[in-house]
C-alpha cells in the first residue's frame, strides 16, 4: 500500500476522531463543525480509493476536495465564530441553522460554492481573528482553535517547503496537517 493512501486514510480517521469529540458542542455549532469535518473526510475516502488504483473516483473526489475547500472552510469559521459568541449564537440557534441551511440550499443549486482563492483566504482570516479572540478570553480552549488554524495555513501555504525539508511528499504533508487541524478544531469543539 502506497503512502498516499495511507495519509488519506489516517485523514479520514482524524474527521472520524474529531466528529466524536464535536457532538460534545453546542446545537447549532456542533451541526456546522460537522460539516466541515463530513466534507474533508469524505475528500480523503475518495482519495484513498483515487491513490489505490480507483481512477473511476478521481473526478468525485476533486469535487468533493474543491466542496471541503469552500463549503467545508466557510463552516468551520462560522462553527469558530460561534465559539467565539456562544451566547449569542446558543440564543439565536434555530435561526441560524435556518438561515445557514437555506443559504447552503441556495449555492447548491445556483451554482455558486465554489469560493475563489481570495475568498478562502478571507474565510481563513475569520477563523484566525475567531482564534484570537478566544486565545485572549479563554486560552484553555483557543490554544486548540488556533493550532488547527495554523495547521491549516502551515498545510496550504508551506506545505511543499515542509515537504522538502522532511523528505516526503508534498502531499503527504499537506495530509498531515489537516489531520492535525482537524483534530484541533474537534479539541476546541469538545472543550466548548
């Protein structure tokens, strides 16, 4: 068995881990940690199989990577955000998860998720701003939201320089720190 399938696999088992420790969290951020999680999960399965000699999966699984990227990413800084402002999100609840459902709804069918690289890097930005602000007012459980956005910037931005450094394939590493993010924010989740 080849690396790459193993890193997807220890991927698709750190969302499995993590989806464990956010049931913990409050309705309506556990749902959306949930779906960032669901979504970088099912991208590694499908490379699994990709990386083990399943060609047939390769255009489902760039689907399913570029959906993570985009509507698994905008998620997890709106699950940050509610960490962020628990009271007020645990207030507004129900309405949130409505707004949040129809709004997915609405991209699905027009079209439209599929955020740009701008776009990513200014949803990155609110998860790094949410990470902060809870590193400032709870340091016990910001720590975790910041080391999974790190993690995740760290993968996307150096990853091929860790990757030379290490000796292993880009990405390998770019695996490896998505398990670690992943991890983190489950962490962060459960400690809420």
């Amino acid at each position: 068995m080849n690396t790459l399938v193993l890193f997807e696999i220890g991927l698709a088992v750190s969302c499995l881990v993590s989806l464990f420790l956010m049931r913990r969290t409050y309705f309506p951020m556990n749902l959306f940690w949930a779906v960032g999680v669901v979504a970088i999960g099912m991208a590694a399965l499908l490379g699994a199989f990709v990386y083990g000699g399943f060609g047939a999966v390769k255009p489902y699984h760039s689907q399913v990577s570029a959906f993570a990227s985009s509507i698994g990413l905008a998620s997890f800084a709106l699950a940050a955000l509610g960490g962020a402002f628990a009271r007020q999100f645990h207030e507004a609840g129900w309405w949130i998860v409505l707004f949040a459902v129809t709004a997915l709804i609405a991209v699905l069918l027009f079209d439209l998720w599929k955020l740009s690289e701008i776009a990513r890097y200014s949803v990155v930005g609110i998860l790094a701003l949410a990470a902060f602000y809870r590193l400032v007012t709870n340091a016990a459980t910001g720590i975790f939201l910041l080391l999974g956005v790190a993690a995740l910037v760290v993968g996307g931005l150096a990853g091929e320089w860790l990757a030379g450094l290490a000796g292993m394939q880009q990405l390998n590493v770019f695996h490896l720190l998505m398990s670690l993010s992943v991890l983190s924010f489950g962490a962060f989740a459960a400690k809420e």
